[in-house]
C-alpha cells in the first residue's frame, strides 16, 4: 500500500488548523495523511484527532527543537500562528522565525503560510490618519503576520491571506446585541464598505486544495473569502436567521479602540484598514478563485443555516 504525503498541521485544535485536518480526513481522493501539531498532545481536543483524524505530535512554536522533531518526515506543512493567544507582535514574529527554521531543516516541500497584510506599506508609521501601536505597529496582528513572510522567502511557500471569521460572531464577542432603545444591533465599523468574511472551516478545505496544487500555487499570495458583504447585509441575513430585525450600526474608527476590551484599538485600526483600502482588500480575497479552491464554499446564509444557534443571544432573542 502507497504510503501517503503527510502533512503537518500547527495549531491543529485550532479553528483553522482542525478544519485543514477534517478536510484532508474527508478528502475522497486521500490524497494525504494528516499530523496534527499541538503543544498538549494530552488534552481532550488533541486526544479527540487522534482517536478520529490524525496522528498527533507535540510541538511548541516557542521552543524551535520540538518543531524540528514534529516536522520530521513531512511533505507540506501548514503553519500559522495565533497573535490573540498572548497579544504579542514580537512573540509572534519569532514563533513565525522558529516554524520557518524548522521547515527548512526538516526539507519541508510545501509550506502554506497563513498571513495577513502589513499594513505599514500602504500606512507608514509617519500617517496620522491612524494611530501606531506598540511603538512600531499600525494592526498588530496583521502586520506581526506579513513582516513574517520574509522568513518564508526561500521556502516553496503559498501565502494565504485569509478573511473576516464568521464564527466570531460566536466566539469573539462580536455578536448582535441589544442597544438602549431595545434594539438588537449588530455593531461592524464599516460604514457602508463592504467585507470580506468566511466560514472559518472552509480555510482548511482551502489550504487542502492549495496543497493538492502545489506546483501551481507555490510562490503566489492567495487571498480567500466566502463573501463580501456590508454591515447591513449581514444585518439582514443575521435577521433572517433570528426571526427578528437587526439593524447594522456603525462608528468612527477612533471610538470603537475605546470600547474597553483587549485589543480594541488593534480592530479599530484593522477596520480603518479595511474600510479605506476596500477596493484592495476586497480584490485580493477573490471569492470565484476561492471557490477553485473548495467547491462547496459556503456563503454567510449558507453558513448561518448551521451556525445561528450558537451565536450568543440577549435578551428578545433568546
């Protein structure tokens, strides 16, 4: 019996990281053999892949020789890194500089790198019209990500720029919520641009299909998204879905960094981004291309017929 690529998957408990495994697991041609990467190779989630999807070897992106020995004997390695896990750029940047060491030891043929924008090229750290963060930073966890693409330079790399998550309309807080006047309103900081977004489990079925176009794809940035849409069409969808009306509001960049929760001004920032670079940003996240990539990409409807009822929900919503 042929024995099939493996490839390695960091962050595999992740949100991106799992789907990149169930993907490969589901994949009817079976094209390869995934290895989840996880710095707890004994917690429930890691013991869940194992049991169903993959092998599973410990990694640390802090510590450089772990990563060394869990990328042994890999094809392709999906490597990405979590700024939200400590809110450091510089941790960030140097977990980066481990993965991208480790790959070129272990001789690694097909590196997809989850990234982001530096957005300090086309906002300089002498424009006022943003705040700069951290001293040298005007997104953080954007431009942490981007600077550290130069260290996958002479690696066979594809950089995958991926898209607004869905799924933290659940998980991160950014779920519609009731206003003083007993409205639910669903706060996005967009004005009327529009915005890239996607179902967090579709960036793995898109990595798989970048992996299973290696050849083609390495060497090129690839943005990804389900959909581009305003505040108020997502509004509306989140409407549909609720049975009840939602009404998108919005408000100047420089009072959402003040709302008060880890980050605020990181997102205030990443939002101006978005909203004053929408041609940009929306073009480079083509949804037709990424359709190429995974057939059954999910629009925000699509995703929202399985996801409504785990988004948080107050009061007349409940």
């Amino acid at each position: 019996m042929k024995t099939r690529p493996v490839i390695a998957v960091i962050g595999a408990t992740g949100t991106q990281g799992s789907g990149l495994i169930r993907a490969i697991h589901g994949d009817p041609a079976r094209a390869f053999h995934a290895r989840a990467i996880t710095r707890n190779p004994n917690s429930p989630s890691a013991a869940a892949l194992a049991a169903e999807y993959a092998e599973v070897c410990c990694g640390n992106l802090d510590e450089p020789d772990s990563l060394a020995r869990a990328l042994h004997g890999v094809h392709g390695l999906y490597a990405m890194t979590n700024y939200w896990e400590h809110g450091s750029p510089e941790r960030e940047i140097a977990q980066a500089y481990n993965i991208a060491t480790a790959a070129r030891s272990a001789g690694v043929r097909h590196v997809v790198w989850s990234t982001l924008e530096d957005t300090r090229i086309r906002v300089p750290l002498s424009d006022s019209r943003m705040p700069t963060l951290h001293n040298r930073y005007k997104v953080p966890h954007m431009d942490a990500k981007g600077e550290s693409d130069a260290f996958f330079r002479d690696l066979p790399t594809t950089y995958l720029r991926t898209s607004f998550y869905w799924d933290n309309l659940i998980h991160f807080g950014m779920e519609p919520q009731p206003d003083p006047h007993g409205q639910i309103g669903f706060l996005l900081p967009m004005g009327d641009r529009k915005l890239p977004g996607i179902a967090a489990n579709d960036i793995g079925a898109c990595a798989l299909g970048v992996f299973k176009r290696s050849s083609e794809l390495v060497g090129r940035t690839i943005g990804i998204a389900g959909e581009h849409l305003t505040g108020n069409q997502m509004a509306q969808a989140l409407a549909s879905a609720f049975g009840e009306a939602v009404r998108h509001t919005t408000m100047p960049h420089s009072q959402y960094a003040q709302l008060g929760f880890p980050g605020a001004d990181d997102l205030a920032n990443m939002f101006q981004y978005k909203h004053d670079f929408n041609l940009e940003f929306c073009s480079e996240r083509s949804v037709e291309r990424t359709r190429e990539l995974h057939p059954k990409l999910m629009s925000f409807q699509q995703w929202l017929a399985t996801n409504a009822v785990r988004i948080p929900r107050h009061r007349s919503m409940a």
